[in-house]
C-alpha cells in the first residue's frame, strides 16, 4: 500500500494506507449515507469530475484477520460479479487508517433506486429474472433483499453491499435455490411488500425463467413457502425470549 500525502488532495484510487487525521478529514467533507454505533459506516463523496463514491468501513469489533477477509471479499465480490455480466458497484481502491484497524474500500455509487418500496407486477419479473440468472452463474448472495436490489435509471437491475456473497464454478443447486429464494421473500422489512400473492409471483416467474416443468415448479413454491413460514416463526421465537414485541414490517 501506498501512503497518502495531504489531506487536501486525498486520492482514494488504488491501496492507501491514510493517517487518522487524514481519515477525519474525509469524514469531515463527506455525506454520512450509514452509521454505526454514533460512527460512519457508510460515506458519500464526488471526485472533482464529479462521479459518485460510496466509501464502506469496516472497524474492529471483530478479529482483525476477519475483518481483512470481510473487507477483501466485498472488494473481490464486486469484480467477480461484473465478470459474470451482472450490474454492480465498480471498484475504486481500497485502505486501512494506520493504527486504528479500519478498512474501507471505495467504489463508484450505482445510480437508481432500491426495489424496496416500489415493487409491483412489471419489476417482479425483472427481479425474478435477475435472480435466476444469478443461479444460473453459481451466485450464492445470502444478503439477498429489496433494499440490496438497484433499478438503475436504463432499467436494469443490479445489487450492491454484496460482501455476503459465495461464488460457486457451477449454476446453484436446488438447496441453495430454495433457501435463497426463502431468504429474499422472507427478509423482515419487505414481508409485507412480497404479501397479498407477490412472493408466489416472484417463485412463478423465477420458475419460468429457469425453465423448470409444472411439477418443479409447484414443489419449489411450496418449499419456499415452508421457508417463509420456518423463518418467520423462528424471528418470532426469538422477539418473544428476549421480551420484545413481534417485528412490524
């Protein structure tokens, strides 16, 4: 890694390696998009030629060599996903603030608008097309939800914070399709935008797009279906001994 000079013309391309105060100062001029325990988690920032940055940091609350691997997967994770033809962040470089144990890795923001909020019949379709080709590729994104899922202003969809991600050599097998499918439809914030029908859509349309028969078809929306319900009984348990009210999406 190389070190940076000067605050005042801080270059965030490549490996850096910054001090604290030269950290301070990024955050300083930075919008805090996320935060963390009152700390940045997640900053915004233009170049001078003013594309859009996001910069994740990673702190140690964690074993520092676990902290590297999280880092360096999510740095990884993103030009792996652009090489298997799906839409994702480009990276730009990647650091650590000298004595603190804080890692960060800055990449071009993805412009356009998280699925969140604004599912309907049209984007159902197009996001169970995205995630059967993901299948298809070996893409295994256990962070699979609405929120992660980016309609880009041309209309394609394409994902981000993508450090929970296995890449297998292979197209997934059905386990895996099953649990990931359960994961999307069952994610805590997004069960009510995916009721009233919208999950057994999305397994229909997921089901076309991968070209399986009636009988697939009917077995992994009923697999799914037990996924949702195991899933959302075991959060519930989980509220319930630990006192707290049950979860309102």
């Amino acid at each position: 890694m190389t070190a940076v000079a000067a605050p005042t013309s801080l270059a965030l391309d490549g490996a850096r390696v910054l001090s604290s105060e030269q950290f301070a100062a990024l955050c300083a001029r930075s919008e805090i998009l996320v935060s963390k325990g009152g700390q940045p988690a997640v900053l915004a920032q233009e170049t001078a030629a003013g594309i859009p940055l996001v910069i994740k940091i990673w702190r140690r609350d964690r074993l520092a060599a676990s902290l590297r691997a999280y880092h360096r997967r999510f740095r990884l994770a993103l030009g792996a996903l652009r090489e298997r033809g799906i839409v994702a962040p480009r990276y730009v470089g990647h650091g650590r603030v000298r004595g603190s144990g804080e890692r960060f890795v800055v990449y071009q923001r993805l412009e356009g608008e998280p699925l969140r909020g604004r599912l309907e019949a049209v984007r159902v379709a197009r996001l169970a097309g995205l995630v059967a080709r993901l299948h298809d590729r070996g893409i295994y994104f256990r962070g699979l939800h609405l929120a992660n899922v980016i309609e880009t202003p041309d209309g394609a969809l394409g994902l981000i914070d993508v450090q929970d991600i296995r890449f297998l050599p292979r197209p997934l097998p059905w386990r895996l399709r099953v649990r990931s499918l359960g994961i999307l439809c069952a994610h805590p914030r997004d069960l009510r935008e995916l009721s009233g029908g919208l999950w057994q859509a999305l397994v229909a349309a997921y089901a076309e797009a991968s070209g399986l028969d009636d009988d697939r078809a009917r077995r992994l929306r009923e697999r799914v279906g037990q996924q949702i319900r195991r899933r959302t009984a075991r959060r519930a348990a989980r509220r319930a001994r630990r006192g707290l009210a049950p979860f309102q999406p």
